[in-house]
C-alpha cells in the first residue's frame, strides 16, 4: 500500500528515493513522480508505472540554485550569467532550464539519450527538504498515467498510484496546476520556450533583453527526433471521454447541436458562463473568475469528469489566443479532439 508522508516524515520518503522507490511529491505545479535520478532502474521504473516512451526525457528537480551548475557543462560564460539572471528571478518556481548535461552524472535514461538535461528549482520548501533528505536530484514527471490529466491534489495520485509506488508526500493541493515553462538554453538561435507554462515570454524579456527568445513547436521536428523536453511529442492530458474545446462565442451553439443528439454533456466554463450554462447539460464545473484559476483547476475538472461513466462527451471553455492564456490553451488544446472557435 503507498503510504501518504507526511512533512514531518520527510526522512522516510528520502528513505525510499534512495532505496530505489517511487515517491510523489508536491510542487507549485503539479504532483511529480520522484526517483532518485541517479539510480537507472529507479528512473525506469517512472517510465514504467507510467506507462510513458523513454525517449520522452525527465525533468530533474534540485533543491537549492546553485546545484544547477554541479550537473551541467559549464564552459560558457555568458550561459552561466543568464542563468543566475534568470534563476534570481525565477526560481524557486515554475521555470526548468535546458542546459547541456555534464557527462556521466544521470543516466541515459533521465535525458532520453539527450546531450542535455531539463533543471528546476520548485516552489514547495517540502519538496526541496525531500531532496536535501535524499542527498541527490530526483525527477519528476507529473504523477499521473502517462496521457492523462496531470494530478493538482494527492488524491489523484492516489486515483492512479495507489499500491504501485511506495509513498506521496501529503500536501494541499498545487497552487498553479499546470506544469512548468521549458526554456532552452542550448541553441544557437537565442532562447527556445520549449513548452508554455505560468512564465510567459513576456515575463522572460523583462529580464533577458540582450538576446532573442522564441516560442518553439509543440513537437520534434519529426517523428525520429527525440525531443528535448517533456510534453513535445506524445498525446498528453486526455480523460477517458472525448474532449471538445470551444470558445465562449461558439458555446451556446455547440452545446445546443449536441442536446439535439441527445449527446450527455460535462461542461468546465467560466464563472461568468457558469449561471447560463448551468441547466443545459449533465455535470458542470466552474473554472472561476480568471484565467489564473481556470488554468489551476482545468486538470482537476478533467479528472472529476473522466470518473463520471455517464459523460459521453466533455466540453472546456477554450479561453481566447493571448499570451497569459498560453499555457491553458496548450494544455486543452493537447486534450481535445476537436477544437471550436
């Protein structure tokens, strides 16, 4: 049986990670799988109960900012003062840097027989004390099946893990519930934002404006390439039911053609949408106020849909293509099947 750690119990989840076993942990983010991320079998292990390709590289998580430059290649200069730019700012929290890894120091398995290594600092003093206690970096893919929604509170690592991995760490649920900003600081171009998350490129500019910073694609190249970072090339955050994302000004119509079919809806829509909506279809959930809360309860909708059997079709208000909503939309976007706006 997985056992539920408490903070005070911290040693016994180090325990663990450096026996080999899988434990979860909290992050300002989401809920991260942890293994001891110099233990190969260990990190096979995360690739396995999540049933996730092992081309598709781990994020390692530290527990202090400096430790950044103990697991990379540090021969440039200039990279090692953006780092301390943007981790003075940044971190902790929801930002992993890209860096070239430092030979022999995580197995392949860790960075996907990658050259280089996806770092973060998290923004839970729980999690960094669980990695001081284990005396190494742990990975942490989000908690989850690999291809469904990513877990914001214990009992949904617990919906997915319970019997398989040896411990979660207890704590309230996660404060951002999407997963971090992947900035790649690798390529020759100028700053890659692998994946969106809470730090915008808006955010980035305010403190990088010596260099250029682009959005990259949402997968490799191609479907040989490895990808660099997590949630590049496979199908992510897709409950059991088919998802429809569709913009406020498209609602009233979608959901009006799909009563006609006599199709039972779940609806996840905006506190101003909510009071409308409320009597047009089976289950509904309000996103909130702003797109702060709608991104910190989208996986948590997600998940309190896929466990209702009667669902046959669920449908997520799709907030408008601006910046600050990027990383809502990516992660919707992802878990739908059609998309409507």
């Amino acid at each position: 049986m997985t056992k539920i750690i408490q903070a005070s119990e911290i040693e016994e989840g180090a325990a663990l990670l450096q026996d080999g076993q899988l434990v979860a942990f909290p992050t300002e983010t989401v809920f991260g799988l942890g293994a001891i991320a110099n233990n190969a079998d260990a990190v096979k292990s995360v690739y396995a109960v999540k049933g996730r390709p092992s081309d598709n590289p781990l994020i390692v998580h530290i527990a202090d900012p400096e430790d950044i430059f103990d697991y990379m290649i540090d021969d440039d200069p200039d990279r090692h003062d953006l780092i301390e730019k943007l981790t003075a700012q940044f971190w902790p929290g929801p930002l992993t840097l890209v860096v070239p890894v430092k030979p022999d120091t995580f197995p392949g398995v860790v960075t996907g027989g990658m050259d280089t290594v996806g770092i973060r600092l998290p923004d839970h003093g729980t999690t960094r004390a669980l990695i001081r206690a284990t005396g190494f970096p742990i990975v942490g893919p989000s908690a989850n099946i690999s291809g469904k929604p990513s877990p914001t509170q214990v009992a949904h690592v617990m919906h997915d893990f319970d019997g398989v991995i040896g411990g979660v760490v207890n704590a309230e649920p996660t404060r951002i519930g999407v997963e971090s900003t992947v900035l790649d600081l690798t390529d020759s171009r100028g700053l890659i934002i692998l994946r969106p998350g809470y730090i915008t490129k808006s955010m980035l500019a305010e403190v990088v404006t010596d260099m250029p910073i682009y959005m990259g694609g949402t997968i490799a190249n191609n479907a040989e390439e490895a990808p660099k970072a997590p949630g590049m090339k496979y199908i992510h955050y897709s409950p059991n039911q088919p998802v429809m994302a569709v913009s406020s000004d498209k609602m009233a119509n979608v959901l009006a053609d799909l009563s006609s079919q006599s199709i039972k809806v779940a609806l996840a829509t905006s506190e101003n949408n909510f009071e409308k909506y409320k009597t047009s279809v089976a289950s509904i959930l309000s996103l909130g106020p702003t797109i702060e809360t709608a991104t910190q309860q989208l996986f948590a909708a997600l998940r309190t849909f896929d466990d209702q059997e009667n669902i046959q079709q669920i449908v997520v208000e799709l907030y408008p293509d601006t910046e600050k909503n990027g990383a809502y939309r990516n992660r919707l976007i992802k878990a739908s099947s059609t998309v409507v706006e």
